[in-house]
C-alpha cells in the first residue's frame, strides 16, 4: 500500500514542500532514500521504537520510505512524525481520514512524544499559499505562530494528539491555535529594556548622542572612533533603547529568521523587539554571514536584520572578516552558495561600530599614543575606502574630562529621544508606504531625487564641500540621506543648507581621523 504525506523543509526563510511517500509490500527491510542527511536516517529508529512503545506494531514487510523531490537534499529530524504516521497508515492499523488535508512536521521521541522543529513560521506561509487546511506542528513550534496564521495550526505534544487531529475525533478542535492560546504567553512590547543603559546615565557625549539618533532614526551606519573608556560600547548598547518599534510586516520577516535558525520566540508569538546583536570579534566568516554543513543557517548580519548588529573593537576584526560585511550593507542581503545550494538570507541591519583610533587606543589624546605612525597607518588603513563608504556616519567619541564627570546637571533620557526617534520614522513610514521600504537609508537613486529635492543654495552649498572633500559618489548620496534624516527630527519638509552641514561633518575617517 502506497501512502503519501506533505512535510516540509525551509530553503533560507522560505518553505517548500517535501512528499513522504511510504510503500509496503512484499519483502524484508526498511529503506531511506531521497536524499537523506544522517539526522534524517537516524530518524527509523526512533520511529520504531516511539511506534513500538505505543502499541503499534512494525510491519515484517519491505517498507520503503521516500522522500520527494528526490534530487534535493534533506535534513534535520522535523520527518519523524509523517514517517511514523505513513508507516501505520500503510500497514492498515489506523484509518486516517484528514491525512492528507495538512502538512506535518515534527520530531518523535522514544516516548512519542513530539519536539519542537525550526522553520514554523515559513512552513506555516507555504501551506497556506498551496491550499492545505492547515499544519500539525509541535506544540512550541506552533507558539511562534499564534500572530501569523491565517489558517488552522495545530500544536502537538505527543503522537496521540496528532492521531486525534487525523482521525478527526470528537474534540480534536482543541488542539488548533486560536485566540486562547494567547492566555499562555507574556506579550513581547517594543518598549525599553530595563537592562540598558539609559542616555542620561552616560556622561558627556553629546555629540555621540546626537549622531546615535540620528542613526536610529534614518536606519543609517555609523562608526564611532575614540580611546579605552570614552563610553563607546555603552553608547551603542543604550542605542537599543531609542529604536523604533518594528512594523507588523518587518516583525514577520525578523521572526522568519530566527524562525529557520531554531531561535523562534517561543513564549512571545512574532518578535516585535528590534534585535541587538554583538558577535566578538574572533567570531568567523560563516558565523557573520550564515552558513554550514548540511542546512544552510542564517549568520549573525541575517539575525541583526531589522535591528543593529553592533561590533566593538572594529579596527581589530581581520581584513577579510571586515571585507565581507561590504557587500550585505550594500544589497541589504546575502547568497550563500554551496556545492548544490544557493540560499538568500535578509541582512538589512543597522552596524553599530566602535574603534580605537590607533593599536593602543590614544591617538589624539596629548602626547599619550605610544604607536609608530606605520603602525598607526596600518590600523586605520582598516578603516577606510569601500567599507567606509557604506558607513553613514562617522563620529569622533572624545575622553570625558572631570567637568563632566562631576556635572550633576539633569541630562535627556533615552524616552525623550526615543519620542523624536519614532516620530521622525512615521514620516518615513508615510512617505515611503508605496515603496516597499522603511526608512531613509534603504532609499535607491530614483527614491532618492524623488523625496530628497535640493533648492539652488543646498546645491551650490553641497558641489562646493563635495569638491574640496573629495567624497566619492556612494558618500554623495548618503550625505543627502543623512540630510533628509535630520530634516525628519526637526520635522522641516525640505532639506536646509545647515542639515547638509551637519550631515557632512560626519564624514571624517574619509579623510583620516586628525
């Protein structure tokens, strides 16, 4: 008897479909062919002894066990439970009426009981674009879904809830995710966490502060260069706690991510908190950009989408390791290839970089730099051409003096920013809601003359310092992002002479840091 199961495995944040076809005839052995990683062969004994435990018996026939398209590679443990499920429905043990009406993922402990899988989010999209009924997923996989579905997900525990659900027993309705479920989880707000430092607990800094809005509030780059203990690294860490909330649709495509990546927010539903993300910097290639053996897994840019990927130490990173966030912060995403795979992850984030200026951290700081001026050369060579021209903003972070330290003056908290921050982005979500896009920084070249017009004086103004600055053509149009940005928070429809200006003067590694 031939029966055929939809399951499903994900292909960078999209799902497709996978057919579990299981054959029982006249034979001996059990056989596993379609392309099968180890986790997925390993998956027979765990069904049969799962199956064994509750009772049902192994067929002493020739099963065969495929797993369609067969020219794909297969991985993970999600097969599990459409193979146990195929096995008894072929062997005549259990008629299963709803059979064929879902896609069915999940891994099968010895017990029967049912794991969680990665991917629900993408798995849950594509049945619902092929016109299944529904899913039967693991119960906490089925928890990331609460806010995304549309049709009808069913969270399992154990392998005899999945057979009430496909034997359409009395009652199986229970085990669907409806509005009840939202009882069992604490509400993800976009609001402040309590963790991070707030802006008026760091000292001084104004300028950082000022720049760090800025780049909240326009999603742009920035770099921030200064010595040990100048409060780099706390600045970028506050910054958290000025982000804007995240729009339904970019709370989808982050969730997808951690979704595919086994990370899914599993007592929250959707992520709706813009994620912070800080590799060290002996973090390697494909621990940055994704990758792996097998499953091509999301990095830490594809994990940062939607948020900030913050990265200390900058000038430290190796060459190559900084040569490879070039081309994510240019295309907003990045292809993986492999031998017979080629998988596209989302990267649109937001780098936060802190640097020392030279090796030893007080280049600029009186007579304290200890660095020969190769070394110093060397160090800051890091710093400069294509990359920094895909960082917007370049901001110098000075040592606070005792003044500061001892001023007790009532400084501006991270809520009052945030306040500017958000109202400047729903300008943006208004302008841009035919677009495609949500802020200032993902603006191309037509978007660009379309919402950034300059009058004569801002055009002579920004020919004349282009031209003694010699800033390439990819500064050029950030320059004018940042503009526009500025314009935002100060809520002025045009672009002024001073916002360029300012803009500008957050140019200053392409010319070196003197």
């Amino acid at each position: 008897m031939l029966i055929q199961i939809s399951s499903a495995k994900c292909i960078g944040i999209e799902a497709s479909r996978v057919l579990v076809e299981i054959s029982i005839a006249n034979g001996i052995g059990l056989f596993l062919v379609g392309l099968a990683d180890a986790a997925v062969k390993e998956s027979l004994l765990r069904t049969n002894t799962a199956l064994n435990a509750l009772g049902f018996r192994i067929p002493g026939k020739k099963i065969v066990i495929n797993l369609a398209p067969a020219d794909t590679h297969k991985s993970g443990s999600g097969y599990d439970l459409p193979i146990a499920l195929g096995i008894i429905a072929a062997s005549g043990q259990l008629e299963m009426p709803g059979l064929s009406k879902y896609v069915i993922v999940g891994e099968l402990g010895l017990d029967g009981s049912i794991r969680k899988v990665p991917g629900a989010i993408p798995i849950v999209e594509m049945a619902q674009k092929m016109g299944f009924e529904g899913c039967i997923l693991p119960y906490e996989s089925a928890l990331e879904t609460i806010e995304f579905s549309r049709g009808k997900v069913f969270g399992v525990r154990n392998l005899e809830e999945v057979l009430q659900i496909i034997c359409e027993r009395e009652g199986y309705g229970r085990y669907a995710v409806d509005e009840s479920w939202m009882k069992e989880i604490v509400p993800d707000t976009a609001g402040q966490d309590d963790r991070c430092m707030d802006f008026a607990e760091i000292v001084g800094q104004e300028g950082a502060k000022r720049a760090l809005e800025i780049a909240a509030a326009g999603g742009h780059n920035i770099i921030m260069v200064g010595p040990p203990g100048a409060g780099k690294s706390s600045l970028a860490k506050a910054m958290r706690n000025i982000l804007p909330p995240m729009s339904l649709e970019e709370a989808v495509q982050t969730s997808k991510i951690y979704s595919v990546a086994g990370l899914g927010n599993l007592t929250h539903g959707l992520i709706h908190q813009r994620p912070f993300r800080a590799p060290h910097i002996s973090a390697s290639v494909p621990a940055l950009i994704g990758g792996g053996s097998g499953t091509v897994n999301p990095g830490e840019i594809s994990l940062a989408h939607n948020g900030i990927l913050f990265i200390d130490e900058f000038g430290e990173l190796p060459r190559k390791t900084i040569d490879t966030l070039r081309a994510p912060m240019e295309d907003k995403h990045i292809s993986i290839s492999r031998l017979k795979t080629k998988v596209d992850y989302p990267a649109d984030f937001t780098l936060v970089a802190a640097s020392n200026p030279c090796p030893c951290g007080y280049y600029g700081e009186g007579d304290r730099c200890s660095c020969s001026i190769s070394a110093r050369n060397a160090y800051l060579a890091k710093l400069s051409g294509p990359l920094m021209d895909r960082i917007d903003i370049q901001v110098k972070v000075r040592r606070v003096v005792m003044n500061d330290l001892l001023d007790k003056r009532k400084m501006e908290t991270s809520r009052d920013v945030a306040a500017r921050v958000v109202a400047a982005r729903e300008i943006q979500r208004e302008r841009f809601k035919d677009e495609g896009i949500f802020c200032n920084a993902q603006m191309n070249n037509k978007q660009l003359d379309r919402y950034c017009p300059l009058d004569k004086e801002c055009k002579e103004f920004l020919a004349a310092l282009m031209e003694k600055s010699e800033l390439s053509a990819r500064a050029f149009t950030r320059v004018i992002k940042i503009a526009r940005t500025i314009a935002d928070i100060e809520r002025t429809p045009d672009i002024t002479v001073d916002q360029l200006a300012e803009a500008l003067s957050y140019r200053f590694l392409n010319k070196g840091v003197n």
